[in-house]
C-alpha cells in the first residue's frame, strides 16, 4: 500500500465502505396529496406557457417551461418510488416563476404562481414519520 492510500485508509476509517445506504421513506398519506397538487400545478403552468405562442419565441421562456417539464419527470420519478431524498431533488429543480408583486406580462399566471408558491410551502414543512 503505498503512502497515499494509506492515509486515505487512516481518514476513512479502513476499507471503503461499501454498505447501502437505507432509502428514506416519505409518509405517502401526506405527501401524496402534496405531490398530486405540485403535479398538477407544474403541468398548468407548462400548458399556460406554452400557450403564449409569442413568448415560446424566447428562449428564456422557453426554457423555463422546459424546466419545469423536466422538474414534471423528477415529480413523476418520486411518485413511482417516493423517497425524501427523491422529494428534495424535485423541491431544489423547482423555482415559482417570480416573487414579489406580478411582473409585466405574467398576469395570466399570477394563480398558477401563487398556488405552486403554496404547494412548495406545504412540501418544505416536515412530516411524522419521515
């Protein structure tokens, strides 16, 4: 063993640990619901977006709807198999579209916006038994 690995064994504790770590589950009786409305929300904000034709033309509009699409596939993923480490992924993927007073043009999505600021309130909060 040369000196490197040596003190990387020293550090490490030993031999590399190859032990799994336990998925985290999440209490689905609460958070189904949660993440039903999240859904939900992110597929209106997507349909809304890309109804403004004119607006898809930008490419920071288009991409946030294309962010929030990719955000809808992560939601999807912690649906099939609902993990906390899974929801925290999808909470970090998923920002509202603005905060603060409604900014010029985004009047038709003020409720979208103000329900996914809701959503994200409730998702952040802690749960029994997770």
């Amino acid at each position: 063993m040369g000196w490197l690995s040596d003190l990387v064994a020293r550090f490490s504790g030993g031999a590399d640990d190859e032990t799994p770590v336990a998925d985290r589950p999440l209490n689905m009786e609460v958070r189904g619901p949660q993440l039903g409305e999240l859904r939900a929300t992110l597929e209106e904000i997507v349909g809304a977006m890309e109804a403004q034709t004119a607006r898809m033309e930008n490419p920071g509009w288009r991409g946030r709807a294309r962010d929030y699409s990719y955000a809808l596939g992560g939601l999807r993923e912690v649906l099939r198999t609902p993990t906390r480490d899974g929801l925290y992924d999808v909470l970090g993927s998923v920002r509202p579209l603005y905060r603060g007073p409604v900014p010029a043009g985004y009047e038709a999505l003020a409720g979208l916006n103000e329900r996914l600021l809701a959503v994200l309130a409730e998702l952040r909060q802690p749960v029994p038994g997770e």
